[in-house]
C-alpha cells in the first residue's frame, strides 16, 4: 500500500484540495485577525494627557467668559490675598540677616571704586550664605536722613531699621543684623548650628567673667532665669553692635521704642561718643528688665577682629581673627587702614580654607 494514499472519513469530504483551502483559510484568519498587543503605560498617560487637553482647550473656545474668569480668579490666589484658592507662598524664614549698605552712592561722598567693590563682596558673601541656609535677606538703605526736623541722627539708623526688618518679615523668628564690613568666613556653618540651638550655654548673662568698660555687674530686681532676647558681644571699646541678633517678642519692640527714643538723644548726644552704642550701655546699666534678657557671646564667635583692631589690646588674642572663626568684622578699617585691602585678602582666605581637595588652582 502506498504511504501516500489518504482515506477519507466518515464526515470528511474526503478532497485533498478542500484540505488545502481549509489551511489557507486559517493561515488568513490568524493574519487578519492577530491580537492586538497592550499599550505601554507611558502611551497610556499620554493619551490621557492628550484627551485633558483638548477637553480644556474645547471648553475654553466654548465658555469663553467663564474660562476667562477662571484664569483671573486662580491668579489672584497665587499672586494676592485673596483666599479663593490655598496658596502655596514659602513659609517664612527662622533667620532675617540685615544687612545696611548704600547700593545707591556715596553716604557722606562719592564712593570710590575700591568702596564700591566692597560693598559688591559683601552683599554677595550675605546673599550666599542667606541661600544656603534658607534664611532672609533685606538689604537696607544707610544714606544719612534727617530723622527730625531739628537733628541728624545717622547714628541711630540701625534701630529704626530693626524695627522695620520686624515689620517687614512679621512671622521669623530671629534678625541678624550684620555692618558692611563683615564677612562671613564659615558660610558651610548655620547659625542654629553655630549657637542658636544651644543658645544658653553658648552665651554668658553677667559681666562678672569680662567687663571692658566696668559696667555695674549687679543691679536689684535682675532674673536672670528670663530667655535671651538679645545677642551681642563685647570689645575692648564695649558693647560691638557691628554683628548682633534680636528675638522678636514684646521685650525686643520696647527696648527699640525705648532705644529710639528722641528724649535721651537730646539729652545725652553731645555726651555719648558711639551714640546707639552707648544710649544701649546706659540702657543695660539701669535697667533690670533689660538686662535680664541679654546674652553675651565671645568676640570670636560672630565678630572676630583683623590685626588693627582694638591697638591697645593687640596682644590679647580673643578679639583677634583666627582661621575658621565664624565672622570677620573689619572694624573702623575705614579709619587709616585699607577696607577693601582687608576685604580682599578674607575673601581669598575663605575660598583658600574651603577649596576641595582636588582643586590645584
């Protein structure tokens, strides 16, 4: 018997041909009729997007007035107070830096170009480190104004700009205030970092330990269990408000009221050689309320001092710079020693003292 010879079944129609039209005819059907693979989840989001879209674009063509007044209600929320939709404004910072320059000109001359350098390190030295640390900046204007009628009182300026810093950032905490010529050396090191968290033990509350101009050490009625509303540091002059800090609270708005007064001005300016210096000293002396709320820092730690500084105590070396001090505090530099000189050369050292390992130049 041959192997090629087929047999036919029962129900089959027995034709080799019909066999062959049957494949082919399967052979379409899978061709035809293949299954339609999945969409990615990248062409499904897409195509969601894509639909979003045209339904907003068709709506906006459609209700033109209302879209319309959409789009104004949405940016008065972002952009304004008004509550229609929550806003997403950034909180406030902890730490305000006020800093007091004249980007304008010259305070009591045309600034040289050697002025106008230092004014440019210092507001970007500021600007860095504010970023860095997410803190707040505000950069105020210190031409001399004619306060009253009958006076001048540049001396005093840095008061009333505190009050304004307060008003101007109404929800931080803490306000730095910072002269001109400074410069922060440790730009890597937070304030909280640095003393704020530890703020107690950082500071002392008496002047048993150091009292350069021999203030009353003890006055009645001093509770010294109060919190420090207050940060400052002493020299070889005295109270050094060239780097200070101030906590908000009712005690810090009296004490500036108190501090700006007019009356003591009159009363004590031909008198008071550092002016808000001194109106301050004589503040701290006699008043208890005030005393208790004050705490002192070392020199070092947010003022360190050039060699030039304080000539009469050159040889005693906690008011004078030191690598990786916090602050450098060029004061009186403008009096017979070169300020931008000293700018520079802490600028070069404070990049020298940062530079990374595998920078060679």
């Amino acid at each position: 018997m041959s192997t090629n010879q087929r047999f036919s079944l029962p129900y089959s129609k027995g034709k080799l041909d019909d066999l062959n039209d049957v494949e082919s005819h399967s052979e379409e059907y899978n061709n035809t009729y293949k299954p339609i693979k999945h969409q990615s989840i990248i062409s499904r989001i897409r195509s969601y997007i894509n639909q979003i879209i045209s339904r907003t674009t068709n709506f906006a063509l459609t209700y033109k007035k209302i879209s319309l007044l959409l789009v104004t209600l949405i940016c008065l929320s972002l952009f304004t107070s008004t509550p229609f939709i929550p806003h997403f404004a950034p909180t406030s910072p902890k730490v305000v830096i006020i800093l007091a320059a004249n980007e304008g000109g010259g305070v009591l001359k045309w600034k040289s170009p050697q002025e106008w350098s230092v004014e440019r390190s210092s507001i970007a030295n500021k600007k860095q480190y504010a970023k860095l640390h997410g803190y707040g900046i505000t950069i105020k204007d210190m031409t001399i104004k004619k306060r009253y009628s009958h006076e001048w009182r540049e001396s005093w300026v840095k008061v009333d700009i505190m009050k304004q810093a307060m008003r101007e950032f109404p929800d931080s905490e803490w306000f730095w205030w910072l002269d001109l010529h400074t410069y922060i050396m440790e730009p890597q090191i937070s304030l909280e970092q640095h003393f704020l968290n530890n703020l107690e033990n950082a500071t002392y509350r008496t002047l048993d330990g150091f009292n350069p101009l021999n203030l009353p050490t003890t006055i009645p009625y001093v509770d010294y269990s109060q919190p420090i509303d207050m940060v400052i540091t002493q020299d070889c002059g005295g109270f050094n408000l060239g780097s200070f800090l101030m906590r908000r609270s009712s005690w810090s708005e009296l004490l500036l009221d108190i501090w700006w007064d007019p009356a003591m001005y009159e009363q004590m300016h031909m008198q008071w050689e550092h002016n808000e210096q001194d109106a301050l000293e004589t503040l701290y002396s006699t008043n208890a309320w005030i005393r208790e709320r004050v705490g002192f820092l070392p020199l070092r730690l947010i003022n360190a001092f050039p060699p030039g500084a304080c000539n009469d105590q050159a040889d005693d070396p906690q008011y004078f710079f030191k690598n990786h001090d916090f602050v450098i505090n060029m004061a009186g530099c403008e009096w017979g020693r070169d300020c931008w000189g000293e700018m520079e050369h802490y600028k070069a050292l404070s990049k020298n003292l940062h530079k990374s390992w595998w920078h060679f130049w």
